[in-house]
C-alpha cells in the first residue's frame, strides 16, 4: 500500500521513508526435508512455491493545526498495491481520532481533518491503518501503525507566569551589579522555528537599569544611586519571540525596584550652638535637657552615641542617647548650686555606631555642638550642718536638761534667719522639746534608761521668710545608765529540797539580775539577812562569782512534818553607789527521785511527763466517775432481774463455790473447814439443788481453835489426789445431769511448811548502832526502807 500526500502540503513536508515487506530468495533445503514452501513430487524433485511481495507503500503524515478554512483539511492517502482500482479494497481507519477527527475515504483511501486542532494541546496522534477484501473481509495486509503530527505555527505570546516583581538593590552599587533574573515562557514548540525562541528587553527603567537579552538578569547601569535622592524605581522588561523579529508576538511584566540604605551620610547638629537654663535645685541623675543631631540614614546606620568631649561638662553633666527618638539626654551628676558656679559649657559630639568602611573617603561620619547652661537662682530649703545627730543624756535626769543642739543655715545668698521645731508624728517628741531659734534640746520629763534606752527624733528647720521650704534631720538620744535598780534574785520558781537531804548538801545555786547597765550590773554578793535570827535548817554560801549555794544544815525533811520554808536572800550588786535588794525564796519539801543531777518532785513529775494541767486532771477524774457510776447501774438492773424458783430438772449442776480470803497463811485452819473436801460423805450433804429452794439453816461460828482442827490433822491421812480423781468419775458417770461440762474448784494449800518464818513482826526487836544512812543511795526501790531506819534512828535519838 502506498500512502501520499497533495502537492499543495507546505514544503517543509517531506515524504521520509517507504517501508516494504519483503521475502528473501529461497534456499535450497535437504533432501528428505521439504522447506514449508515446496512440494516433493513423484520423481523425487521438489517444486517452489513463488508467493507475489505485498506491502505498505506509505509517508508520515502531518497537518496544520489552527486550520480555519471552510472545507475540512486533506491529510494523506492510503493505497495498498493489491487495490487494482476496481473498488475490491476496502480501507478502515482505527485509533486517535478515527472517525471523529479523522476521516478515511474506504474505496480511495484518502484521509482527511474535520476539525482545527491545537498543538499545545496535543502533539500527535497515533492510528491504524487496515486493508480488507470487500468481498471476502479478508485482511489483504496485517494491521499498521502510523503517526500524525500536528504542525507548529507561532500562536502563543511569551508569558511571566511569576510576575510582577519586587526586588532590591543596595545604594550606591557599582554599575552591573546584578538586581534579579526574570523568566518568560512559550508555549509554541521550541524544536520547530523560531517560534518559542525569545528576547529581552527593557521598555522602562532606562537609564538607571538594564536587562540581558538572553538571559533576563536585571542589572545596574547608573552608579552612586543614592537613596535619600529616590529610593523606589519601576522597571518594565518585554519578552518577544521569533527571536525579535518583526511579525514576533511579545509579552511585558513590571519589576519594583527599592534602594536599601547604606551609611552613606554623617551625623549633623541642626546649628552649632545651643544655650539651656538649668534651675539649681535639679535633681541628680534626673534629665535636665534634650538636644539632637539629624542623620538622612536609616535603621542602625542612623544610630548616634553622644559624649561631652570637655571635662568641664563631663564632670558635672551626662548624656545618654535615647534608642527610639536618638536623642541626647542631658543629666545631672552633681547638684548644681548656683552661688557657687552660675554657668557651664558643654562640647558634645555626635557619633554613628555602625561604620561602613566602604565610604570612609566620604568624611568621619561625626559632628559637634556647644551647648552653654545657665544656672539658675532658687530659693533653697535650709541646709544642717550634719547629715545626722547623736546626743546622749542621763537617765533620771531632771525636767529641762539639754541634750545637744542642731544647726542650721540658709544656702542662697540672702541668708534668710532658721526656725527649728520638732516632727510631732513621731511617739518620743513627748520627751524633748526645741528652742526654736538655737536649735537647742532639751528634755520634758526625766527619762529611764530601763524603760527605753534609745530615743529618735526629726527635727525641721526652714525659713522665717518662706516657711514652706523645710528640711529634715534624724536625731539619736542615747539614755545613759545610772544605778537605780537594786538586784534580785533571777528565779520566782520554788526550790524543791528532798527529804533525804543531808547537811551540807548543795540544795540550789541561784544567780541574780539587774535591771542596770551592765557596766554597772556584772558582779553580785549574797547574805542571809543579818537582822534576823540564824536559820537552823538552811545557810547560804557566796561562791564570789556572782552566784549563791543553798546548803541543808540537818539531816532529815519530812513534807508532812512542814512542806514549805521561806529564805531571804539579800544581793548587793558592784555599782556606784551600791544597791541592795532582799528576795524571798520558796522551798518545797518532798519526796525525791533521781534524774542524773536534777531532783523532781514525785508529784510534779507524774504532772510533768503527763504534760497535763489541773483542769484537765479533773476533766480526766469526771470522766472516770462517770464511767464507774454507769456500771454500777448496769450491774445494779442485772442483779433486780428475778429468776425463776424452779429450774427445768435438765438445768441441775454442781455449786461452783469460789472462797477468796488468804487468812493467816497455811496455819489458819479457822477461815475455812478442810473437812469438807477430805470427807467425801460430808461433801455430800453440802450439795444443793437449784430446782428445789434451800432451807434457812442458822449457823453458829465454831469456838476459836488455838492453832489448827484435829480432823484436819485426822484427815491429813487422806490423799487429796484421789478424792479428786473420785469426784471426777462421779462427775461422768452421774446421768442426771446436763449434757455439758460443768466448773469444780478445789482449793487446799496443802500442809505446813516445816520451815519457820521470816517475818520480823514476831521478832525480838533489837537495837543496831550500825548507820543506815548509806540506803538514801540506794535508789527509789529502797526509800521507804531508808526512812523507816530513818525514823527509827531519831526515836532512839529521841
């Protein structure tokens, strides 16, 4: 088949190949093995089958796209060689866009576009092409493959898909300095023509900027472009394809250029001298005045420090910068008076922070000004000679003492005449009082040392002609110590003394207290009073270290012979003159247990572990009464219950009788009658029943029996063990009564022991000469044996 295009196709188309199926000549085979095309015949030779060589005769096809005529676009023609031209081939058309876009005309084979196509859209499309017997519907060829490709015409403009732009470019860039890189797209097909093949250029920006015409780089042509001049420019760049020429379709995008600053400028003061009035009674450290130089900069390269270059200035003044308004603060750094000094003069400089030495050929990027201040007059509050006062004064003294005096003077120069008087605010004016023209202190009342030692104080001075400046100043008085208070003893706690004391026993070291200064208070004597008789049961010994020993002076104490004791004390203590004073102490007999070194009271210790006060003892005692009053109630309703007279005959069990009195020992035969657990008979008619009410017996106390029964000493043959055992079996074997244990008690202490007493009751009482003082050492487990020897001895003595 062959396929072929109109003369009318542009004549860039070119008919590019032909494509033949062809056979190659025949081999011959072997013999015996007849090739797939021959045939054996009968005398042994082969016959070859020719078969005639059919094939596609064809050439690419492609079409126009954006075609616009009335009549639909011829493309190509299909023709097989086995067409004879008598209408027997049958062509069809399969694949993209058969039988919508393309149609195929089946007895000629020619193929046409029925509609505009686009290449961007689509390149190509890809058919089949198939020659069939119109007859038969054999296929008279296999099924082919070809392409049609749609033909580019230049109908798509250059576009910026990303625009506009924003850029920046530093000021005074050097020319080509490089500001930003635009790109144009076409859609056109950039591998056929000059139709996607596009150029730069700029349309607006000249002559501050240009473009590459290749690239698109945007660059500077102009140099020292300085942004304080003009800081933002617009730049127009066109893209226009078939390389630039004419007939070529073109697009445009918009770049905004900014300049960034540089530090490109100095610092200057808007005029070189300036002048500020200052009053004297600024404050230090407080802002004075502003004053400010002008940079055309931005950000930090406007920055500015500001410094006072002379020493004039700097001594007196400072200057800091203010980082939002970049300003120069004037401060004070000392107070300013204007009788001394009325006028100053300030050279200040004006600095930037941030260099660029890039553009030091351009100056020092620095200014100055003078700045001349006027000190002016103010009327001043009075000035005191000391920024603080201490006096001192004596306790005691009297009404009208003076304490010191305070002075005052007018600053300015009229030297106006000074009013003192006291702060009344304060608690201890009370106590003081101002001559309001001296500045002299004197007291009001006499004063105490011990009440309050120090005293504060305010006094304000200020101006008979303007009494509305005043000035302060605290003043100390100091309370002097005087000897007026006579020592005592330091302690009002009771002295407890122990029964066991013996003489010369140390009973308590006591110190004392004086109220006065310690100069005057550090050493104390004691003595008992002389004008009393002598103590017969304490003394008193002066250790001469400012303490005192309490010492027993008999032996023995008994709290319930006389608990309490009463001891004077007198105490002198070391000042000038010497004060004496005479405390009563408190001594409290009782009975003692050791701690180590510290004695206590047994009852005030049981009170101290408890940690308990007396009300709470007696809450504790209410408690407990009333707790013992209800169980006596309850046991009181138990016992009114009455039970019944007669008992089921099921309910019958032995007496259980419980006998709870020790007697004289196992000699005491009288308490309780053996006989009735050694008889076994008698035992018997003790027994009782609970179902039947018992009859009132009167029984008589046998006469008193000397030592011990004689059917006690008859029974003694009788072993107890086996009357136990006795009543046990009886206990089992007896049917009557219930089916439960029931309680037995024998109670029989057994003979007397051969063995005498060691009571000391009966004993001959003896009188020892030996010392029974060494049992007070033994501890608490021997007291009352100490003191019953104790009050042995003294009855002898007695």
């Amino acid at each position: 088949m062959r396929i072929s295009t109109t003369s009318c196709i542009c004549p860039f188309l070119v008919c590019l190949c032909f494509i033949q199926r062809c056979y190659g000549e025949s081999h011959h085979a072997p013999a015996k093995v007849p090739s797939k095309n021959q045939t054996k015949l009968a005398n042994g030779e082969t016959e070859v089958h020719h078969r005639p060589k059919r094939g596609w005769i064809w050439n690419q096809f492609f079409v126009l796209e954006e075609h616009m005529g009335p009549d639909a676009q011829y493309v190509g023609k299909l023709h097989s060689n086995s067409d004879k031209g008598d209408g027997s081939v049958r062509y069809i058309l399969s694949g993209e866009g058969a039988g919508t876009i393309f149609l195929i005309d089946e007895v000629t084979g020619d193929i046409h576009a029925t509609k505009s196509l686009d290449r961007e859209r689509k390149t190509h499309y890809v058919l089949h092409a198939q020659a069939l017997d119109r007859n038969t519907e054999e296929a008279l060829e296999p099924k082919s493959e070809f392409i049609i490709k749609v033909q580019d015409i230049n109908d798509n403009a250059p576009k910026f898909p990303d625009g506009p732009f924003v850029a920046t470019v530093p000021e005074m860039s050097e020319v080509g300095t490089s500001v930003l890189q635009v790109t144009a797209t076409d859609a056109d097909d950039p591998t056929y023509g000059n139709s996607a093949r596009i150029v730069y250029s700029i349309l607006q920006g000249q002559p501050y900027f240009s473009v590459d015409p290749k690239t698109g780089i945007i660059r500077t042509a102009l140099a020292n472009m300085d942004r304080e001049a003009r800081e933002h420019y617009t730049v127009v760049i066109q893209a226009k394809d078939m390389a630039g020429q004419v007939g070529g379709l073109s697009g445009s995008t918009t770049i905004n250029i900014t300049l960034t600053d540089v530090n490109d400028n100095a610092p200057q003061f808007p005029q070189k001298n300036y002048q500020l009035y200052v009053p004297e009674s600024a404050q230090v450290g407080k802002p004075v005045g502003k004053i400010k130089a002008n940079d055309e900069d931005l950000g930090i390269n406007a920055d500015i420090k500001y410094s006072i270059i002379n020493s004039e200035g700097a001594n007196t003044f400072s200057i800091s910068t203010d980082r939002d308004t970049r300003e120069g603060i004037l401060s004070l750094k000392k107070p300013l008076n204007y009788e001394r000094k009325k006028t100053y003069t300030l050279h200040i400089e004006g600095i930037n922070t941030h260099m660029d030495p890039r553009f030091s050929y351009l100056g020092s990027f620095k200014d100055t000004a003078t700045l001349k201040i006027t000190v002016g007059d103010v009327d001043e509050a009075p000035v005191f000679s000391m920024d603080y006062y201490i006096m001192d004064v004596y306790e005691n003294a009297p009404s009208g003492t003076e304490v010191g005096a305070v002075m005052a003077r007018d600053p300015d120069s009229r030297n106006s005449p000074v009013r003192y008087f006291l702060d009344s605010k304060e608690e201890d004016v009370r106590y003081f009082r101002i001559d309001e023209s001296s500045g002299v202190i004197k007291t009001t009342q006499p004063l105490d040392r011990e009440d309050l030692p120090w005293h504060n104080i305010t006094v304000m001075a200020s101006e008979v002609d303007n009494p509305g400046l005043l000035s302060h100043v605290p003043v100390t008085v100091q309370v002097l110590d005087m000897n007026d208070n006579p020592p005592e003893i330091a302690t009002d706690e009771e002295v407890i003394v122990c029964e066991s004391s013996r003489p010369g026993q140390v009973i308590q070291t006591v110190t004392a207290v004086d109220k006065d200064d310690f100069a005057n208070g550090q050493r104390f004597s004691f003595a008992l009073p002389s004008l009393l008789p002598v103590n017969p049961n304490f003394t008193l010994k002066d250790n001469e270290d400012s303490t005192a020993s309490i010492i027993a002076r008999r032996r023995r104490f008994n709290h319930l012979t006389q608990e309490l004791y009463e001891l004077p004390i007198v105490v002198w203590d070391s000042g000038e003159p010497s004060l004496s004073g005479t405390s009563t102490l408190t001594l409290r007999v009782c009975p003692c247990q050791r701690h180590g070194r510290i004695r206590m009271c047994q009852g005030e210790a049981f009170l101290s572990s408890a940690g308990l006060s007396t009300g709470a003892l007696i809450a504790i005692l209410l408690c407990i009464v009333i707790l013992l009053a209800i169980v006596v109630l309850f046991i009181t309703l138990r016992r009114s219950k009455k039970e019944p007279l007669i008992i089921s005959e099921e309910d019958i069990r032995e007496n259980v009788v419980t006998y709870d009195d020790e007697g004289g020992g196992e000699e005491d035969t009288e308490a309780f009658d053996i006989i009735a657990l050694r008889n076994p008979a008698a035992a018997e008619e003790l027994k009782f029943r609970r179902d039947v009410r018992p009859e009132a017996r009167q029984y008589c106390a046998p006469p008193p029996r000397s030592r011990r029964s004689p059917s006690v000493e008859h029974l003694d043959e009788v072993d107890v063990h086996e009357f136990i055992k006795q009543r046990l079996v009886e206990a089992d074997m007896d049917t009557t009564v219930p089916p439960y244990d029931s309680l037995q008690t024998y109670a029989y202490e057994g003979q007397g022991s051969p063995t005498g007493s060691i009571s000391p009751l009966d004993s001959p009482g003896t009188h020892s000469e030996q010392d029974y003082n060494y049992l007070d050492d033994w501890g608490p487990e021997f007291q009352k044996l100490a003191e019953l020897y104790g009050e042995a001895d003294s009855d002898v003595t007695t």
